[in-house]
C-alpha cells in the first residue's frame, strides 16, 4: 500500500440525529473541511427512519465540502448508528422503513428470547443480553408482527451496512457493528446461527459478511458525492469509531452524553455479563470493547432546561449555583423508559422537593441523574473485571457543558479529558479509512494526529467529599 502523501481521507458519522462528514488530511489528521444534514426526527417508544434519509443526508453532507477538497480524498469510512435493522429487498429497495436503537417496540421479544435461552446463555454465545436495542429482537418483532416480509428480505443489514453497500455495492460489515446485532459472536468470530434460528431459520444467506478491521471494501466512484476512485472502508459501529477518534487504548474510559449516554472501555479480552448491564462488544481494531448505555442523556437536561426557559449557558449557571447535592433534590431520568437497567416502560422520578425548592436545584438535580446513572454504568464496566485505571474521556455534545464537566469530575473523583475534537465518531471513521489506504496501525495514526487531547478538568474537592452520599441517596431512590 501506499502512504498517499498529501492525500485526504473522509470519515461519515451517521448517527440518530444528523449525518457528519469530516475530511481529514491523511499525514497530519488536521480537519480540512466539514459537512452536515439532519435525518428525521423520532420520538421512542417508536423510532423508525427510512434508509433513503441516510442516503440523501449523505449527500447533502458531501455537497459542503469544497469540489477541491473532494478531488484530494482518496478514502472513506461510514460509521452509524448501533442496532437499526435495515431489510432490503432482491431489488434493493428498503422493504419498510428501519427499526433504530432506540425503538422500545420490540421489549416483548426481548424479554421473550432471554426467556428461552436465559441470560447466561445469551452472554455466553454472543457476550450480551439482549434487550430492547438489540437488532436480533427488532427482527423478532417484524417476524410476528409484519408476517411474510421477511421471505421478501434478500439482505439484512444494519445502518452502517446499509450506507456502504449504496457506495460499493458491497453487502459487508465489520466485526464491532456486527456484535451488537445478537447473532454474533465476539469471541469466536462467527455467526450463531443458532441464536438467528429462535426467530426464523434459514437467514444465514442474508446476512452481509464479516470483514477484518482494515480490509479493503474496494474502490469505488460516488458521483453523487463528488468522489472518484475512492478506496471504502468497512465501516462500523458509532461507538466503535468513537473509539478510534479518541485513540482509546487497553484502560482508558470514555462516557458520552449525547442523545444516550454510554460508557465504554477496550479490553483485550471479551466480556460477559448475564445480568445484561454491560454489552460484550468487540472494537473496530480487533480487541473488544464492553459497553452501558443509557437511553436519557442530554435530552434529560434540555427538558429540565426547556421547562425552566433558559439557554445552555444561563442552564449551566443555574446548576452550578447549586452546588452538590441540589439541596436534597434527586432526579432517576428514566425520563423514555429506559436500557440500563433494563426497563423500558419506566418514567423519571424527581423526589425531594421542598417549598422552598428552587430553579437552581432543579437544574443541579437533572446533571446528577444523568451522571449518576453513567457511573453506575462505569462501576458496571469494573465489576465484569474491565481495567479503567487509564484515562478517562467525556465526550458527545453533552461534554461541552461545564455543569457535565463539573458533576462527572465530582462524582466519579477522578480527572477527566474533553477532547479538542468535538466530532470523535467522524474522526474515527477517518482513522479507519487512513488505516484501510496506508496500512498503517490504529494506534500509529491516533500519535500522528495526536487524538485525545484536550481539556484536563480536575475534580473539586467539596464535590468529591458530597458524591458518596449522592450516588447512595441516587441508588435508594431508582431502586424504591
């Protein structure tokens, strides 16, 4: 392979809200040029978006990017949203519209499946327990409730298949998006059909194939993106490429609030947790990468905030004029059900209101719940034998936010790094398509364009002397 100096690499962060285009230059990693679109906007318990939005965000996307910029890339990755189950019929048309993450519909056949496997089965099969997100159980929930359209389904894919396949004709996906699905294994590195025959058998034909961290999908001219002869990557999962565009290394912990929350770790060994907490992902590199998420994050946060009629910054001053423990007042943010812990038909609980409660309080308790329900999720990580003795990473839209830095600092008692890149998942899909081009290693790009840098905020010691009694008086109240 060549290095292709001077050349430009292309990283597609297609996520729940919005597609984000990064190109990156391949020598230094510096961003040369962004793009953006929204996708449609859906609202759980059901959340569905027709594949052909991703399609024209993409392009849209492309089309801010500068014709110049666009003859230098020589690369691309997608990386999409985790779990959504695309149907493609032999035509290759989209046989309805996609199933996302975070569509809750389908907890009947999760709790159904677990039932006839039992937790500890499905952990030792495919390293998680499948709830609600999980495609294996969004395709249980076509086969009962859309009968015969899967006979029709000549491809089964998941949203990052989904856009790769438009650019390369290619009917792939890669080893991280491929763990969330249910029916694969991370440790042995193959399909369980087995685990696809409890919902209809005989689909192994369907599914894309399983390609290696840095193969090579082949190359290909996008016309509608303004490229030619552009080498495509295989592509993964959103949290996998966040991985990649932080450098994340053996014992380093990144949470992300953004629309979820999720807190992740790489570990070079696979991970099992019958109790359905941490999902046994495997990474985009060839390690593994055990994962919690949380379905209410910042949309917790700017509920509170939209109820208060105020902006982010006025919203972060009012929680920090709090100070820890809100005065009392505590928020369990299950505010659309919730994934971890599994219960998707909760609501949220606001207790210890008082007369004199006060705006301030009310912000200060809606940044705790989120936090406090991340690091139940990191304390989740440790207890299946995660290292998380590296360092430790916020990120998403939700890390910008000084109440966020000040409440995730505090609470956990640790340092903590926001990264100057404000765009991890694109920028890890520019890392693997960098690495597809040169041949380069992962961890050789992430030193080269110096990933993860960023903010160092210090935890204070007021807050670490409150955030026992925090978490503790958190924990009573989500379990009453």
């Amino acid at each position: 392979m060549t290095d292709r100096a001077g050349a430009f690499v292309a990283g597609v962060d297609s996520s729940t809200q919005s597609t984000k285009v990064e190109i990156r230059s391949v020598d230094t990693g510096e961003v040369i040029a962004v793009g953006k679109s929204s996708h449609p906007v859906t609202t759980p318990p059901v959340s569905e978006q027709d594949p052909e939005s991703w399609c024209q965000a993409l392009t849209d996307a492309f089309a801010q990017i500068p014709e110049h910029v666009l003859g230098g890339v020589a690369a691309m990755s997608v990386a999409g949203q985790q779990h959504g189950l695309v149907l493609v019929d032999a035509d290759g048309r989209s046989l309805r519209p996609a199933k996302l993450w975070n569509d809750t519909q389908s907890a009947p056949q999760a709790a159904a499946l677990v039932d006839r496997l039992s937790p500890h089965g499905w952990a030792r099969a495919c390293g998680s327990v499948p709830g609600a997100a999980f495609t294996i159980t969004k395709l249980a929930w076509v086969a009962e409730n859309e009968p015969g359209l899967l006979d029709r389904a000549a491809r089964i894919m998941l949203p990052h298949d989904y856009l790769t396949w438009k650019l390369s004709g290619r009917h792939v996906t890669d080893r991280g998006d491929a763990s969330g699905t249910g029916w694969w294994s991370p440790t042995t590195g193959e399909y369980r059909t087995d685990l696809l025959d409890l919902v209809e058998p005989n689909l192994l034909d369907r599914l894309p194939e399983v390609l290696g961290p840095a193969d090579r999908v082949g190359g290909s001219t996008v016309a509608t993106l303004g490229l030619d002869g552009v080498v495509v990557g295989p592509g993964t999962g959103d949290n996998m490429a966040g991985a990649l565009g932080l450098g994340l290394r053996p014992g380093d912990l990144a949470v992300s609030v953004g629309t979820s929350g999720t807190a992740y770790a790489v570990s070079e060994s696979p991970t099992e947790d019958p109790s359905g907490d941490v999902a046994g992902f495997a990474d985009a590199t060839g390690n593994f990468l055990p994962l919690v998420c949380t379905l209410n994050a910042t949309k917790v946060t700017d509920a509170f905030r939209r109820l208060l009629g105020v902006d982010h910054a006025a919203f972060d001053a009012l929680a920090l004029a709090a100070g820890p423990g809100a005065g009392g007042v505590t928020l369990v943010p299950y505010l659309d059900g919730e994934r971890t812990p599994n219960r998707p038909g909760a609501t949220g609980i606001l207790t210890g209101l008082r007369s004199d409660v006060s705006r301030e309080q009310l912000a200060r308790a809606a940044f705790e719940g989120v936090a406090c329900g991340l690091l139940d999720g990191v304390d989740a990580l440790a207890a299946v034998g995660v290292p998380l003795e590296g360092r430790f990473f916020l990120l998403g839209g939700g890390a910008r936010s000084a109440a966020y830095q000040r409440t995730f600092a505090d609470l956990s008692g640790r340092s903590l790094i926001v990264p100057d890149a404000s765009e991890v998942v694109a920028a890890g899909a520019c890392v693997q398509a960098a690495a597809v081009l040169t041949g380069d290693r992962f961890d050789d790009i992430a030193d080269r364009w110096h990933l993860g840098a960023g903010l160092t905020v210090r935890p204070d010691p007021d807050g670490v002397a409150r955030s026992d009694s925090i978490r503790r008086k958190y924990a009573t109240v989500r379990a009453d």
